[in-house]
C-alpha cells in the first residue's frame, strides 16, 4: 500500500505535469490552429447561451477557490483575523455556488450535445473521453465542498492543501494525502486525470483565452468631416454623389499625345 501512494502522490503529479507541458508544445508546434472549441453554435443556440456562461463563470469561481484553499496557508487567514467557522461558510457558500453554477452548465451543455443531431455528429473522439472525466471532476469536488463538511470533520486545509504546497518544493507529503478520505482521492485523482487529457482535448483553448482585450488601447474612430484635400482637391472616392454626377457632364477626357486614335495610328493599322 505504501508503493500505490507513493505512485499516486508523490510521481504521478509530476508524471501528469509532463503530459500538459509536453502535450501542449506539440499541440502548438503540429496543431496551432487547432487550439479552438470546435463551436457548434450554428447548429444550436438557445441552450448554448444558458450553459455555456454557467459552466464557464463558475469554473472560474472554482479556479479561484483552489488557489485561495490549496496554495494559501491557515496561518494566513488566521494572521488576517479569519476564524474557522468564517471560512468554513465562505467556502461553503462561494464554493457551492461555483460549483452548482458550473455543473449545472455543464449538464446543459451534455444534454445539448446529445439531445441535437447535428451537435452530437460534431463530437470527437477525445469528447467522449472528456467529458465524463469532467462531469466526474465537477460531482466529486461539489460533494466534498457541499456533503464532506457536514458528514466528517475532516479538515483538508491541514492534509490536502499541505500536499500540494509541497509539491512545488519538489519534497511532495506523501503522508498528508494518503490520510485523506477517499472522496478527496477519488477527486484528486480525476483532476489529474483531467490535466493529463487537456493538451489533446477542446479544453486547449483555455490557453488561448483573449486576456489582451482586457489592456488593449482603445480604438480611435475619427468622423471624415469638410476638410481641405491639399491643392489637388479631394480624390473620386470622396466627392459628394451629386457633385460627381452633376460633373460627369462638363468632364471631357482629353487624350495623350500619340495615344489617341488619330488618323495616323488608324492608317498605320
């Protein structure tokens, strides 16, 4: 038993770190163009514009959530006069409605995918795979943040949050992990199952996320008003359409100096 945690929490996460470094650099090195959600949004709109905002702003509630729970310590929130219970309710709260908002987009999203025709004909390979990895990812983290608090006093800031802080220390806490209860494994496991499946799946288009709108310089629009054109007069394109039809009559082209069809050119032929 101790060989099957040391397997699954101290090298299988560095195991799983390799796959989306290296799968994402082959990705973008044979299939740059590929990095997209292959939208289905011709084929079906409604559901789409309700499952879709659910399952992504409450994903990134969640990525939120696991920053402030996983990588910051107690002591921290102890030190900004945050007791137990304050934070137990926060999580509770913010972390329910994070994770009803993203499950409930993404039961949207699958009933979508199998319930329209031509969604469903669009679906890849790699989507059957995903998505019950995903959908069990979602489940599983939701009980632990809803159903584990009320049922155990298992308190996962003092086991699994010290595991994956060590991780980044290169010294991973085998022992934090492998005393946690089985539904934080088994969610656990899921999540670097679902990391390991990102660089070969639509989720790859996470990377490429449009964070430059949010600091691009705006973009200056300026009136074509009466202004002068310089000596020559405004160009074709920009004379007013009854000034140009009431001209066309007056305007006679006048012809080059041997261009013209004169009765020389016409005698030469």
């Amino acid at each position: 038993m101790d060989h099957l945690h040391t397997a699954l929490w101290g090298v299988l996460p560095y195991l799983v770190l390799a796959c989306l470094v290296a799968g994402t650099a082959w990705r973008y090195r044979y299939d740059r163009f590929g990095f997209t959600t292959r939208s289905s949004q011709l084929h079906e709109n409604r559901l789409l514009r309700i499952g879709s905002p659910l399952f992504h702003f409450g994903l990134l509630l969640i990525l939120l959530g696991h920053i402030v729970g996983l990588l910051v310590p107690e002591s921290f929130t102890e030190w900004l006069h945050v007791t137990e219970a304050q934070y137990s309710a926060g999580a509770l709260v913010a972390g329910g409605l994070a994770g009803l908002m993203a499950t409930g987009g993404l039961a949207i999203l699958l009933w979508r995918r199998t319930r329209v025709r031509a969604v469903r004909r669009a679906s890849s390979r790699s989507d059957r795979v995903l998505y019950p990895v995903l959908a069990a990812t979602l489940v599983a983290g939701l009980m632990n943040t809803m159903v584990t608090p009320a049922t155990s006093d298992y308190d996962y800031r003092l086991g699994v949050s010290v595991w994956v802080r060590s991780l980044f220390t290169l010294d991973p806490d085998i022992s934090h992990m492998a005393d946690a209860p089985l539904q934080f494994q088994l969610h656990a496991v899921l999540a670097m199952a679902l990391f390991a499946l990102w660089p070969f799946s639509r989720l790859i288009h996470a990377f490429t996320a449009p964070v430059g709108y949010l600091f691009r310089p705006y973009v200056v629009y300026r009136a074509r008003g009466h202004r002068p054109h310089g000596p020559h007069g405004p160009r074709d394109g920009y004379r007013p359409r009854g000034a140009r039809a009431r001209g066309r009559g007056d305007e006679r082209p006048v012809p080059l100096a041997g261009t013209g069809p004169g009765p020389g050119r016409g005698a030469g032929r």
